[in-house]
C-alpha cells in the first residue's frame, strides 16, 4: 500500500477509535462529568406545623455536595411560586449542561401523597380541600419529569420528606396519607431514594440534623462506593440510629454505574460504620505519568491509548493506528496536554484526574490547534500496561 493510503487508512482508524471511545464509555467517573444539584429546605411553614431540622439537613447536604464537585442551586423555605421557579432554573442548567450530567434533586421539608401521588409543600401552602395540593403544592412527578426532560445521563432525586402528614387530623377522611407513596418509574437512569418506606414517617432526630441527613453526609462521601451501595449502607446506618424504627428505601433504573467519589478500580462494597466524610483529592501528575499504555474502563471494549514521549498509539482490537508525539506539557490545574500530528495537522489532548496512585485518568477533550471549540470525551482510562 502507498505510503498515503497507508496514511488515510490509518485516519479513518482514528476517527473510528475516537467514535467508539465516546459511545463505549458507559461508567460516570467522579468529576469527568457536569454536576448540578437543586438542594431545597423548607421548615418555617405557615399554616401548618414548623419542622425543627429540614433546613439545617438541606444545608448540610448542600455542603457535602459542594465538597463532591458539585454546583449547587439553593433555596431554603420557598414559597409555591419560588418554587416552581427554581425547577424550573434547575432544568435550565441541566440543558446546558449537555447529555453527560449528572442531576440531583434534594428536598427536605413537608411531603404529603393523595391519591398515590407525592405532593412537596411549598411554606405558604394553605390546604383548604384536597384539590389544592394540584394547585398550589409541587407534584413530586413533575420534578422527575423536569429532570428527565433535560437529557441528563444520570438522575438521581432525594425525598427526604416524609416526616408526618400535618394534615393529619385536618382532613379526616381524605385520600392524604402519612408518608410518601411509591414512584412508578418510566425512565431509564433515574435512582430516587426516600427517607422512608411507602406510608411511613421519617424521624426528624433531637439534635441539630435528622437521622437520615446525616448518614447521607457521611455516605455520599464513601470512596470508590457504587450508588447502590452507597444508599444501601446509608439504610443500615438509619436503621440502627433509630432503632429500627425507620428504613430508607429507593427506587431505580438505573443501568450504568455511578460513583459520587472515586472510581471504578477499587468497587469496595464496605459494611456499616461510623467517620467523617473523606476529601477527594486526585494526584497532581508530572509527564512521566501519562506514559504507558491506558485501556477504557468498559471491560472487553478493547479500546486503548499507548502514550509514548515520541509516540501516540490509538488500540481497537488487532488494529493499530500510530501518530507522532510533538510535546508533553504538564499545566499548573493538575492536567496533561499531549501534542500529535496527523496529516491535516496537529491535536492537542487534555488528560486530568489521576488518582492517587496513578493508575488511573480521564482523557477530559481534545481540538485541532487553532480551534476555539473542544470536543469532550470524558472517558475514564486504567493504567493496563
């Protein structure tokens, strides 16, 4: 074959490997991908019973999220306009965030179901007949509906708001029950965990926080713990902090992995216990660190970077494309440019998020020299050779 031909085959070859790559990448890595949070606390209520820790647990999960790269949207003790507004922003954000965000949506406060629907309870909300919750309450459904309309890859919602029904003697009769009821999910990628199980209250604790807050701050943060588990050990910590009394459940169609912190190297399925909510810190990597072969994640994918100082080798399968390594940069933000040429030109690659021991990366984008625009790849790399 001519040298050109060679050339031009071995293009098309990198185009394919780089196609294959974004769609094969399927396990969401802590940090390699858009985090948007609506956390909202509602205590000071009008016309019903005030709640003594729904904003402090909103503000604490706020914080821990904040802490797990996540942007926070805020809002404590909204009023039913408030709070159609601010979904409403929320899916905004989601939008422009692009198909490989993360949402999360955490209320505390006054939640109520009627006629198997879970209603949220804005602070002025002044129940005067069940058609009211309709109108002036926030459907649960709705903001399952905002999110999943926003494209976000993995959506994961969080009633913590099912402390009693204050209507309970109010509305004898009625279809409002005490608790939430259970969501029906229609959707894929969506996890929704409650504070309780369907038709049972969650305790609201006698110090600063509720039980349930404060295991999920302290879980959120367990290291290299899957979503499922995460919330799993957060029911064991609750289950025991009351004794018994309350059980977390959750939903979920979920078909990827989701880590809050970590990543898949180390999946540790860890037991009960108490600590502090580790900081996520990712290694600052010199150039040596990116050289050497880095396979994808997703097993079997056969997709993988051999990074050499004067060499860039694209892997799928027995298929080999080879280009040259024009420069290695290290930048002061914890990334790794890699420089190559091809044909048409040279291409930068960022790397970043290496993890403490530099096994592991995340290939962040790439462009062609003299574009204003990178292309996101995102995709998360184990060290294989």
């Amino acid at each position: 074959m001519k040298p050109l031909a060679v050339a031009s085959a071995m293009r098309r070859l990198f185009t394919l490997l780089f196609g294959m790559a974004v769609m094969l990448c399927g396990t969401a890595a802590y940090g390699a991908e858009a985090r948007i949070a609506l956390v909202i606390g509602n205590n000071a209520y009008e016309h019903v019973s005030p709640l003594a820790n729904s904003r402090n647990d909103a503000r604490l999960i706020r914080q821990t999220l904040e802490k797990l790269n996540f942007e926070v949207i805020y809002r404590e003790n909204v009023t039913t306009a408030e709070m159609a507004d601010v979904v409403k922003k929320f899916g905004d954000r989601l939008k422009d965030s692009g198909s490989s965000a993360v949402a999360l949506f955490y209320y505390a406060g006054h939640g109520v179901q009627s006629n198997g629907q879970n209603y949220l309870l804005p602070i002025n909300f002044n129940l005067q007949r069940e058609s009211d919750l309709r109108v002036d309450a926030v459907a649960a459904a709705d903001v399952l509906e905002t999110i999943d309309a926003s494209g976000a890859r993995t959506k994961i919602v969080i009633l913590d708001a099912c402390r009693n029904n204050p209507f309970s003697t109010k509305l004898a009769g009625t279809s409002i029950g005490s608790g939430l009821a259970d969501i029906g999910l229609r959707s894929s990628e969506f996890f929704v965990a409650f504070a309780a199980t369907a038709g049972n209250v969650a305790e609201d604790g006698i110090s600063e926080n509720s039980p349930y807050a404060q295991a999920l701050a302290r879980r959120l943060g367990t290291k290299d713990s899957e979503l499922a588990n995460t919330f799993r050990l957060v029911r064991i910590d609750v289950s025991a902090a009351t004794q018994q009394k309350q059980l977390p459940e959750s939903r979920s169609t979920m078909r990827q992995e989701f880590f809050f912190t970590g990543t898949p190297e180390n999946r540790g399925i860890e037991t009960a216990s108490t600590g502090d909510t580790p900081k996520v810190e990712f290694k600052i990597p010199g150039t040596q660190d990116i050289i050497g072969k880095w396979c994808s994640g997703r097993r079997g994918a056969g997709i993988a970077f051999d990074i050499r100082r004067d060499e860039l080798q694209f892997i799928m399968g027995k298929q080999v494309a080879k280009f040259g390594v024009q420069k290695i940069s290290s930048l002061a933000d914890a990334r790794i440019q890699v420089l190559w040429k091809d044909l048409k030109g040279e291409v930068i690659f960022e790397f970043g998020q290496f993890n403490a021991t530099g096994t592991m990366m995340t290939q962040l984008r790439g462009k062609k020299t003299g574009d204003e625009e990178w292309k996101d790849y995102n995709l998360r790399l184990r060290k294989c050779g």
